[in-house]
C-alpha cells in the first residue's frame, strides 16, 4: 500500500516479521514480508534505498539486532525512509531496541523501561 505525501509522492507503507502479525498489518493496508531471511531483509531495504521511494517500515522487534547493512544504514540516515520497531505480542515487558532506549538504560538502569505492571 502506499500513501500521499505532501509533496506528492507516495510513501510505501511496509511489514516485515513474525507470520501471525503479518496478516494484520495486510489488513490495515501494508506490503508484507512474512519471516523475512537478514538477507532478504537487507535486498529489500536496499531495493528501497536505490529506488528512492519514501517508506514507513515496521518490522519486529528481535530484527533490529540482526547484522542486516541496509538496516543500519537507514537508521543512520533517517529521511525518506523509516524504520521502527514492534515490540514482541507476549506477556514479557517490551524490549526495546532504539538508541534512544539504549541510553535511558545506560542512564538509569535496565529496570527503568518497565511498562508500570506489577509483577
């Protein structure tokens, strides 16, 4: 699916994770790539990067560790093409993978991203 820009141009909006979360973002309207390969990743993003489109991507959480070139680049970079995370659909308290919670935790802690429950 893609969607009006300001300017005009469209932005692709694009999923790629875990199959049981796939058919819902399908549904909402976005491309889908179902238990995606780093590789396949990294083709995808790259294809993107070359063909200049604008992109909002979602892709799972537990991909934003993985050794995938174009993913780190595109987050270096910022711009016609984001990137974000979705956090894992289970009971667990989220683990997040940015920077900016990289330095929270270094600033006050790993135990300082809970999501407020009680356990």
């Amino acid at each position: 699916m893609t969607t009006e820009a300001a300017h005009g141009r469209q932005t692709r909006l694009l999923f790629m994770g875990d199959s049981s979360l796939a058919d819902g973002f399908r549904l909402i309207g976005f491309e889908t790539v179902s238990n995606p390969e780093p590789a396949q990743v990294n083709r995808i993003l790259r294809d993107l990067d070359r063909s200049r489109d604008s992109a909002f991507v979602i892709i799972d959480d537990a991909m934003m560790d993985w050794d995938v070139p174009m993913l780190a680049q595109l987050r270096r970079e910022g711009g016609r093409i984001i990137v974000i995370s979705l956090p894992p659909l289970e009971t667990m308290p989220p683990r997040l993978s940015s920077d900016v919670a990289a330095r929270l935790q270094r600033l006050f802690g790993a135990g300082s991203l809970s999501t407020g429950e009680e356990t």
